[in-house]
C-alpha cells in the first residue's frame, strides 16, 4: 500500500490552484448568505416563516444543495485539471531471447570450464535482462527446432530444450535483429547487426574429431587435420509399416551410399543410429505421379499420406514434391535432421542419367544423417573469441497491452464536473420558481388582509 501512495503523482502538477475554487466558493456561501425573500404585512404571516435561529440565539445558515454541487464539481474539475496518475499497471514489455544451439555451445566454457558455453552466455543475458527490464514484463524464447516459450523474466527454459543440437541448431540472426532481442550465442555472427543486443560466453579452440564414417575418423589437431582407422558400430535403419516395403531403386541407392561410407543399413538393431528412413502410412487409393528433381524424372504410384507431419518437428521441409494426374502437388519426400520420410508405394527407374538420381539421394542423406558421437564440424571447434556483452535496444512497450488509464481519468473527472454543475443549475432554477411561487402567494396573503 505504501507503495502505491509513493507512486501517486499528477500529470500537471501546475494545476493545483485549481483546488482552491471550491474552498473559496463555499467559504463565500458562508460569508455572504441570502436570507429568504418573503413579503409580509401581517403577524400570521410572521409566524408562517421557519424558524431561522437556534437555541442559542445565533443564525444558522445553511448551505444550498446547488451550492455543495458547485462546490464538487470545482472540486472533480480541480481533479481533472492535475490528472492524477497512480502506479502503472499494465501488462510491461515483451522482451525475446534467441539461443544459438550450435554443438559448440556444449563447449566448456569460462576460465575453470566449469559450464558450457551456453549456460555463460545466458549468464550474462540473464543478469543485464534483471538491471533493463520491469517487474511485469515477461521473455519470448526462440531456439531451432525448439517451441517459442513465453516466461516470466526471471524464469529459463528447461534444460532439454536449452540443449545444443549434435548437428546445426544455429538461428537465422537476420531474421531477428529488432529492438527488445537478445542474441545469445558463443562469438558474433557473421551477420549485421543494428538493433538487437549480443551475449557472447567466447571460448578457446577446442582440438578433436570433425568427421567419421564407418571406418576412419578425422581430427583437428591445431596444426593440421589427421585420418585415424577407428572402426564404428553405426547405421541407417529402415522402418517399413506393415503392409508396406521401401521401393527397390531406393533400397539400392541407399544400400550403394551406405556401403560407400560404411554404414550398417538395417531394419533393427543397437548400433548407433544416423539416419531413419521411414515409410509413413497411406489412406485412400493410390494415385499416379511424377517425381521431377536435379534433372532426373520418374514414375511412382502413392496416397496421401496420414496427417502427421508435425512428427518431424519445427525444421522438416519438402524435399519432393510429386504432381497427380489431375494436376495437384503434393510432398512424398521430407527431411528433418536424422529423420527422411518417403510416402510412396511404387517408384520406376528414373529416365535420363541413372548417376543424376543416385547423386541426388546422396545428397540428401549426406545432409539429413546425424553426425557420430563426439564428431563436431571444424567451424564449431575453433577459438569463438573473447566473450561480449553489448546491450541493444531496449523493448518496445506491447501495442494493445497495459491500457493508460490515466486519460480514461481524466475524462470521468471532467464528466462528474459536468454532471455536478448541470445538477447545479437545475436546482438553482427550481429554488428561482419556488421563490417565485411564494412571492406571488405572500403578495395575495397581504392583500387579502388588507
């Protein structure tokens, strides 16, 4: 409550002599009273009049209502006039916090390395987010492949949905450089940046491996890059729904690309799985279509597929898109990280050159399969620089959110005024006709006694 009494101030605290109007208008009521207008010429009249004295033999003036109303409605004008204004109370500002969840925020990071890169840059975010930011205004999180969160300003995601991605996870920066954002990440991306503020953990070049297959894995080791043969159980598995079976010419492009990489392709298993490629569920009947990619064209028979696209996630996209015989476009083929999905039944051979095909799935296996464990791109280990914190612009207040009351006030002040002084007026008027009315009957009074 003390508080809120602190918080009280006026618009335009120059308008407080207005406060005096209704305490000079009522001490002139006081001061100057109208005694009542009668005519008389008789005692009976005289003793018709009301007692106007007490018992102490003093007058009593009273006040008129029309008086006190006036008096009010100087006194809500005054009010009006000063526009007090209390503690604001609005929804606050929406701040929005964009995680970079690159492998290289799982780094070691800090002088001990006792946390990630990750959670120092949030460290800093987090810290110069409690000096900026209000009581009521509330964090939009923002990471790939992550749902958008909406927090109190002193809350933090979870754990797992803070978790560096094994491949990717980097944000588009560009695509959120406004005021009120922070980028939270390892260095400064390569991207301009004009609005948005910039939380860096920076961190050291970190040595180990930056590729394997099957059988060898690479490793940076500052100086140069070296090939050790380091045989490993991984492998790309298959799921086939019951009732359906991957096409041959896929299966023999995928065994080809598996084997040339040393890749285990099973249906089950325990090894280390890179890659899923899964047949989803069909309904309906099957329709004709033509596959059409990177120069290569085919024939394939397919439904539509059950509706559960979400599955992927919030990085799928439509990789193959076939045309029905009716014109109508649909996807057969999406990729998320780690994950292909293959609507079809039926698939021809392709016509033209059968390496444009084989070419052109490789390529997408190469960018949908999973890294192995411990396996980090070059980019990612090397040295992120020192660490940064640069505050950008501050939020904008939400349109729509937190409506000012304060002009809203300011308005039902003036309208009591208003109300007060026409409540006034018709009183003042009413009292005029009465006067009159008893003017006339005491004038007939004294005549009739005349």
């Amino acid at each position: 409550m003390l508080t809120g009494l602190l918080a009280f101030h006026c618009a335009r605290p120059g308008a407080a002599w207005a406060l005096l109007l209704p305490l000079l208008l009522l001490f002139l009521a006081r001061a100057l009273p109208r005694p009542p207008q009668v005519v008389v010429g008789t005692l009976e009249l005289l003793r018709d009049l009301p007692a106007v004295e007490g018992g102490d033999g003093r007058a009593r003036p009273r006040r008129q209502p029309w008086v006190l109303l006036c008096a009010l409605g100087l006194l809500l004008g005054a009010l009006a006039s000063l526009g007090p204004r209390g503690a604001h109370g609005g929804a606050g500002r929406t701040w929005t916090c964009v995680v970079d969840r690159s492998p290289a925020l799982g780094f070691p990071g800090g002088a001990q390395g006792r946390s990630t890169r990750q959670a120092l840059a949030l460290e800093f975010a987090r810290a110069w987010l409690a000096r900026a930011s209000g009581a009521d205004d509330h964090v939009r999180w923002l990471a790939p492949g992550r749902p958008a969160l909406e927090l109190a300003r002193n809350e933090q995601p979870s754990e797992a949905w803070l978790a560096p991605a094994v491949d990717g996870g980097e944000p588009e920066w560009a695509l959120h450089d406004q005021p009120g954002v922070l980028w939270i990440s390892d260095r400064e991306p390569a991207v301009t940046r004009a609005h948005a503020g910039l939380f860096a953990s920076g961190g050291s070049a970190v040595f180990g491996a930056i590729a394997a297959d099957g059988r060898t894995t690479w490793t940076w080791e500052g100086a140069e890059v070296r090939a050790h043969a380091e045989p490993r159980a991984v492998a790309v598995r298959v799921q086939e729904p019951a009732g359906l079976v991957l096409p041959a010419v896929l299966e023999r492009v995928l065994a080809a690309w598996c084997g040339a990489r040393g890749f285990e392709l099973a249906r089950t298993g325990t090894a280390e799985t890179l890659l899923v490629l899964e047949l989803v569920p069909e309904s309906g009947p099957d329709e004709e279509l033509v596959l059409e990619r990177d120069g290569w064209r085919a024939r394939a028979r397919g439904a539509r597929p059950d509706e559960h696209e979400d599955a992927l996630g919030s990085e799928a996209e439509d990789w193959l898109v076939a045309r029905a015989a009716a014109g109508a476009l649909r996807p057969v083929v999406r990729v998320a990280p780690g994950r292909i999905q293959v609507a079809l039944r039926e698939l021809a051979e392709p016509t033209g050159d059968p390496a444009l095909f084989a070419l052109s799935f490789a390529r997408l296996f190469d960018r949908a399969a999973l890294p192995p464990a411990g396996v980090v791109a070059l980019a990612e280990r090397q040295a992120a620089g020192e660490p940064r914190s640069v505050p950008g612009e501050p939020a904008e207040a939400s349109t729509g959110a937190g409506v000012e009351l304060g002009p809203v006030l300011d308005a039902a002040l003036a309208a009591g005024a208003l109300l007060c002084a026409l409540a006034a007026f018709l009183l003042l008027a009413g009292a005029h006709d009465t006067e009159r009315a008893v003017r006339g009957q005491s004038s007939r009074a004294a005549a009739h006694h005349q």
